[in-house]
C-alpha cells in the first residue's frame, strides 16, 4: 500500500493538462523506470486518480487523453472528492506528505513560526489555490458556452433563419420602414435615430453584419454617413421583401424630383429597391395636393403675407418636323406666409398722411439710423479685430447665442394661368386672391403683398387701370406692395459692382481683385448672385484689414503692438470709423483719388455685408434704415427703377399706409425656415427658390405637361423641397454658398496683401486713378440730384398715371437659391 501511495503522489506530481486538452506526462520514463511498471499499470493509476481520462488502446503513454468524447461532460478540474482516493490530497509536490483526505478540512499543523510570528499553514496555501483553480475553470466554462454559441451561429442554415426572421420583423407594419408619405409633416417626423434605434432592437445581427462593412476606413470631409448608408441598406432589402416597406424610398424619390430626375431614372432606383416607381411618385404628389386644396385659405385669427411671381416655363414638343414647335408657358405661382410677428390690435388702420406733405429730409438717413448703423459697424470692426490682430485676441468675446424659434411656414397656391408681366392679368390674379380669401366688397381690408421690384410696380400699374371701379375691392386699394429684400440686396451688389469696378490696374478696386483670386465668374454687372455675393463679402474683409493696418501703423495684421485694454479699443475703433468709413472731420478729405475710391468702396462694402446680415436677423427696422441709406447710391448711380421703388417704399412707410400695415412690413419682411435665429431670409427669395424647385419637378414631364398637372405640383412644392432637405441632411449633401474656409482665407489675405503693398489707404496727394482720372463719389452725385435737381420733391408731386422711368434691361441673370435657403 505504501509503494502505491508513492506512485500516485509521483503520479499526481508529474501529469498536466495543456492548452490543446491533451495531457503531458512529465518525466514519465522516470515513472516507468522507478517503480519498474508496465505502460497498462501506468494506465490503471491514472484512470483511478483521473477518471475523465481516456487512455487509448494501442498507443502507450501517448494515447493519454484529457478529454471524453463530449466536451460537455468534463469534469471539473481539479477533480472533485468524490471521484478521488481516500488517501489523495490536491498536492502540487511529489515529496509532499497528505495531512487530511478532505482539502475543506485541513487543519494547521504549524499555527505559530520562529519567534512567535504567524506563518500561514500548507493546507491554507492549498485552500486558496483550490478555489483559484476553480474560479479559473467557472470562467473557462463560460468562455466555452460562448464559444459554442459562436460556432452555432456560424451555421448557415441557423444564420439565414435568424436573417429571415429579422427582416419580417422590420418590414411589419408598424416598422418606420413601412410609414407613409403624404405632407411634410409626414417627412420631419420620419427620424433617422429613432429608425435606426428600432433597426438595432429589431434586427440586431442584421445590424451589426451592414453597420460593420459600411464602417469607413477613412474620415470624410463631408462627415460620417455611415448610419444614414446602413439604414439605406437596410431598407433596401426590407423594400426587396416587402413592397409596401416605402417609407425611406417615397423620400428619396421625392428628393430625386428635386433634382431634376426623370422617369427613366425613378424606375431605374425603384427596381435597385431605393425609391418608389414613378407612377407612386406622382400619386403622392396628387394626393398631397388634394390635401392642400382641401385647406381654405383664410383661417379666423391668422393673419398673412401674400407673394406671387412670374413663372416662365418652355415645354418642349416632339416633331418638329410636322410644325409642332415649343412653346413658352407664362404662369403665376402664388404664396400664402403666416405672420410671425403679430401687430397690436390697437394700431390704427387710417393712412398716417399724404406723401406730398413730405419733404426730402424725410427720405435721408435719420440721427438715430447713423447711430445704429455707426454700432453695427463698430461690432463688426471689433470681430476683426479680435479675430485677427494679437493685442486684441484676449478681448475676444463669444457670438451670441441663437434662441430656438418655431420655423416659418408657408402655403402655396394654386398656379395660375396668368403672366404677371401684363397689367390685366395682375388685376385677375389679385382678384383671384381676396376670392380665395373670403373678401367682399363690405369686408376688405388692408392687405400685404411682397414682391420683386416688377411685382410692385404691375400691381401700381393694375390699381392704376381699375382706379374708376365701383368699389374697394374692384378698384384693389386693399393691396399694399412692398418690394422683396432679396431683390433689393441683389441690386445693391449691382450698384457697387458697376460703380467700383474700374480698370484692373487701380489696385483695390473690383477688377483687380477679382484677378488676384481668379473668380471667373464675377462679371462687372453682378449677374450672377452667389458669386457676387462671396466676392464681395471677402474683398470687404480685405480691405477692412488693410485699412486697420493703416490705421494702427503697422505692416502687417499680424504684428504685436502690445495688449489693448476695452477702452483703446473703443477709441480705435471711433477714430477708424470718422477717418477710413464717414471721413466726417475736413482733414481726411485729401486730393488723393486712389484713397477716396478705396474708402468709397469700403463704406459701400460694409453696408452691404450689414444689410446682408441685418436680413439673416429678420431686423425689419434696420433694413427700412437701409433703403435711406441706398437712396442717394441708386441715384448716383442712374438705378431709376429702384430709385423709384425706393423712395415710393419709403413713402408708403411714412405716409400712405396706416400704421397697422406699416408695422406689419416692418417686422415681417423675412422668413426662418430654420429652427434657430440667424437663419433669416427674405419673403421673395422664399417665393423664388419655390419657383426653381417648381420648374425642375415639372422638368421631368417633358412635352407632356399640362396645366392641371403642374397645378398638382405646385400645390406639392413644399412637399418635394422638405424632401431635397432631408435627403441634404441625412446624405450630407448640402451645398454651400461660398469656398472651405482655408480657401476663404487664403483669397482674403492675398487681396489684403496687394492692397496693403500699394499703401493705398495712406493719403497722398495727387493721386489719380488709372488714365490720370479722379474719383467721383456716387452718394455725392445723388445728393445733388436730391438737393439740386429736386428729383424727391418732383417724383411726390407727380400724377398717379405718369409713366415710372425703366433702366436698361438685365438680361441673363443667374442665381442658385437653395444653398442659400439651407444656410
């Protein structure tokens, strides 16, 4: 019995399970040699202190496995107890004598060490390393479970059933895959998270397999789309699976119209699962367009802004050899704008006076317009400063934080069958408004219309003709014009692009500029907004910082001049304005026509980027201000027709509109289809991006198209442009208005270097232009055509029905609406 307890403790010593599952017999010749057994005694033992052991016939020590035929049934390890001898004991030691035959109930031989200190007995070394060991083989049991439900998934048939029962899921019903598209409220209330959060609840293996392939390797400038692909992806099949899943498709298709897309290319996306057919897509559009025919107009309490405009359409026409030729479609289109900005019931609804009683002064900018203006300017001085100059960097102060307002809505109409260029078709389509609006001739009253400045001056021509009807309403004194402020701005560009434009060999002006950035597309007439529009915004900024270089007596915008405190740079700031922008002392007016042309321009520069920014924050106040201010510049520059437009806006204001009405175009000249402040736009850029998101769905039609269907699609305009939204929004493939901001950058400091290396804001006398000329002032040639020629005095004293003077016609011109109504 002794020589059997030896072999089992040398046996226990020796034998170890290696990763692999296989068991190792470490010195195992030893084994063999010492106790003088047999390859089948050496079995025996092991299968007595080891009975999860399999010993294989035939193969000696070799044939020792760790594991049964079933990985489920192996035992614990360390074996428990039960399965050992009565005299074993866990011993990791050859020469290790057994205490107890039960490792649970091993006591201490040893309690107290050399000088009386504590040391810890062998059994209590042993209990711990047991319930290590088995701590250990609890967590590879997991680990095993979970590798085994691993290899279960990587079954075929198993992941196919788990696929198709996923995508049943997500293609049910109440799957947002599945919604319906009808308005636009159907559209923002269609969310990406709350789709895709649904997709992972739902659909998690399927999720996890797209989301992980359409994960990017790269970074996108554009930004992250992985989601937005995935869940394309995603209901894609689910579209493939269930042809009713066209919750995402009817968008997109819609978006698809937005640009121009035919009915080749919607079946083409509709059979690839990524958009509905055309057929669907022009069902939706007329049931969204009952929808909107089922609305009335008028509604108790809510008051509106009207604006409508000319839509000039060539519908192309087959055979051309038979005598079919195209042919130009002439239509009105027409908007309904709720007011956001509520006058107070208590204003009077009488007309405040006459315009003859009005005098010149009346129509110049007043003390307090200079005022507002002076700390307008002066902000935007500040910004530049801060931004740019490293004395002034610590006085750096946030932007302002932008509220959340409720966006603005609007509402089409009907399109008419009506060209709004003739005088008898304005007084049909003004007719055919207050017939929608509920008006009679007992009840009519006051009502607002926003235009472009032709708009305005055919609704002055329709009053005109009706003047000797019977009634208020027939003789249509209830429309109150009001030119739009887009239109406006954009005349304003034009005014300063023909006036500074010059030679390109005086350095500073427009021509010269325009040839060290290489903008192509600017022209010397501003035909083209969002070119104009960015150039101008940029040569404000570099003549800006070439004048304060000046100004602060350094060579560049980056030397230090030492920390600024809040009160030296007020007192910059003042002296720059009176010296470089309103030269009010007598002193900066040199002979030098190379400074005056530059100051002249930066002035006009600065107005500009103001009344841009004055309408992005819906200052109503501040842009009338800004119709003062121009009036002299339209002058001096010949802009007859806006002259015109100007000074009867501004006389409507102050004299022939009652202060309700006055109000009421005061504070609500723009809309905000954003959710922030900041985002402003102007009523008749709203009615123009309408008209272009119009002419490309009905694009699509080709020679088909007909009135009642393009009455169909107009009513769906705000349906298909929220859908271009969302699409730009997920896909992140929003346009923009201007250049990155390196390249902004970059543009801004090579104008401001060339302006800056010609001292051109340091007077010197005797400069001339380019061609020995001198400068001549535009705001001076209209103040003498105020002061001097009376023009203000003979334009409030003339007949109703005399002709308003025209400028030569603008031909050819271009503008991109949507980045603009998206920024």
């Amino acid at each position: 019995m002794a020589q059997e307890e030896r072999i089992r403790r040398r046996l226990t010593g020796n034998i170890q399970t290696d990763p692999s599952g296989e068991v190792s017999l470490n010195h195992i010749q030893e084994l063999l040699s010492d106790f003088h057994l047999s390859v089948q005694q050496v079995g025996k033992f092991v299968k007595e202190c080891f009975p999860g052991v399999v010993v294989l016939k035939g193969k000696g020590y070799r044939g020792i496995s760790a594991f049964q035929q079933q990985p489920s049934n192996l035992p614990l390890w360390p074996p428990p107890p039960s399965c050992l001898p009565s005299t074993f004991s866990y011993l990791h030691e050859p020469c290790q004598p057994a205490f107890f035959a039960n490792p649970t109930s091993m006591q201490p031989t040893m309690p107290v060490g050399i000088h009386g200190v504590h040391v810890p007995t062998l059994a209590t070394v042993q209990n711990a390393e047991v319930v290590r060991l088995m701590e250990e083989n609890r967590i590879l049991r997991g680990q095993l479970y979970e590798a085994r439900q691993a290899a279960a998934l990587l079954n075929p048939v198993a992941i196919d059933n788990q696929l198709h029962m996923e995508i049943s899921a997500i293609c049910s019903s109440t799957s947002p895959l599945s919604a319906t598209i009808r308005t636009v409220a159907d559209i923002r209330n269609f969310s990406v998270e709350e789709t895709t959060a649904y997709i992972e609840r739902h659909a998690p293996t399927l999720n996890r397999l797209i989301s992980n392939l359409t994960s990017p390797t790269f970074v996108r400038l554009s930004g992250d789309r992985s989601q937005s692909v995935a869940m394309l992806i995603i209901a894609t099949i689910a579209n493939h699976r269930n042809h009713h899943a066209t919750g995402l498709q009817t968008i997109l298709s819609l978006g698809y119209l937005s640009r121009t897309c035919n009915d080749q290319l919607l079946t083409t996306l509709n059979h690839a699962g990524m958009g509905i057919s055309s057929r669907s897509v022009w069902r939706v559009i007329s049931e969204n367009a009952a929808i909107m025919r089922s609305t009335p107009l008028s509604q108790d309490g809510v008051l509106e802004v009207w604006c409508y405009d000319n839509v000039n359409i060539m519908v192309k026409v087959a055979q051309m050899r038979k005598g079919h030729c195209g042919k130009m479609e002439n239509w009105t289109s027409r908007l309904a704008i709720p007011l956001r900005h509520i006058p107070d019931p208590a204003l009077s609804t009488e007309p405040r006076g006459r315009r003859r009683d009005l005098c010149s002064e009346d129509f110049l900018p007043t003390s307090a317009d200079v005022l507002n203006l002076k700390a307008r300017f002066k902000d935007h001085i500040k910004t530049v400063l801060t931004a740019n100059v490293e004395s002034f960097k610590h006085l750096k102060k946030p932007p302002p934080k932008r509220k959340a307002i409720e966006p603005s809505t609007y509402r089409p109409l009907e399109l008419m069958d009506a060209n709004e260029a003739k005088t008898s078709d304005n007084v049909v389509i003004l007719r055919r408004f207050a017939k929608e609006a509920g008006m009679t001739a007992d009840n009519c009253w006051d009502q607002e219309i926003i235009g472009d400045q032709a708009t305005c001056k055919n609704i002055r021509g329709a009053k005109t003709s009706v003047k000797d009807d019977v009634d208020r309403l027939e003789r249509l004194e209830w429309a109150k014009e009001c030119p739009g402020d887009f239109h406006f701005l954009w005349e304003t560009g034009k005014c300063i692009c023909l006036t500074y434009w010059s030679s390109p060999k005086n350095v500073g002006s427009l021509a010269h500029l325009k040839d060290v950035v290489n903008r192509k597309t600017v022209d010397s007439g501003g035909k083209k907004f969002n070119p104009m529009d960015e150039f101008l915004h940029q040569a404000c900024e570099a003549h800006l910082i070439a004048a304060l270089e000046q100004h602060l007596g350094i060579d560049d915008i980056g030397d230090d001049i030492g920390a600024k405190t809040e009160e030296e740079m007020e007192d910059i700031v003042d002296t720059f304005l009176d010296k470089f922008v309103f030269k009010t002392s007598l002193e900066d007016r040199v002979d030098d026509s190379v400074f005056q042309c530059a100051t002249s321009l930066l002035h006009h520069l600065m107005l500009y980027t103001d009344l841009r920014q004055c309408i992005r924050d819906e200052d109503g106040p501040a842009v009338v201000a800004h119709w003062r201010f121009w009036l002299p510049t339209f002058l001096g520059t010949n802009r007859s027709q806006y002259s015109t437009e100007a000074a009867n806006h501004l006389a409507n204001l102050m004299a022939d509109w009652s202060p309700k009405t006055a109000e009421v175009l005061t504070h609500n000249r723009g809309v905000n289809t954003h959710t922030r402040e900041g985002h402003g736009k102007a009523v008749d850029m709203l009615n123009e991006n309408y008209n272009k998101v119009f002419k490309q769905v009905v694009k699509s039609s080709g020679g088909h198209l007909t009135l009642s269907h393009a009455q169909e699609v107009s009513l769906a305009v705000p349906l298909i442009d929220e859908a271009r939204r969302f699409c730009d929004k997920v896909f992140k493939a929003r346009q923009t208005v201007g250049h990155t901001s390196p390249s902004a950058e970059a543009d801004i400091r090579a104008m401001r270097e060339k302006i800056s290396n010609a001292r051109v804001y340091r007077p010197t006398r005797g400069r001339r232009l380019f061609f020995d000329k001198e400068f001549t002032d535009v705001v001076h040639k209209g103040m003498k055509r105020i002061t001097v020629d009376k023009w203000l005095d003979n334009y409030l004293h003339k007949e109703d029905d005399e002709e308003e003077e025209e400028d030569a016609i603008d031909d050819g011109l271009e503008v991109d609406y949507a980045p603009l109504m998206d920024e």
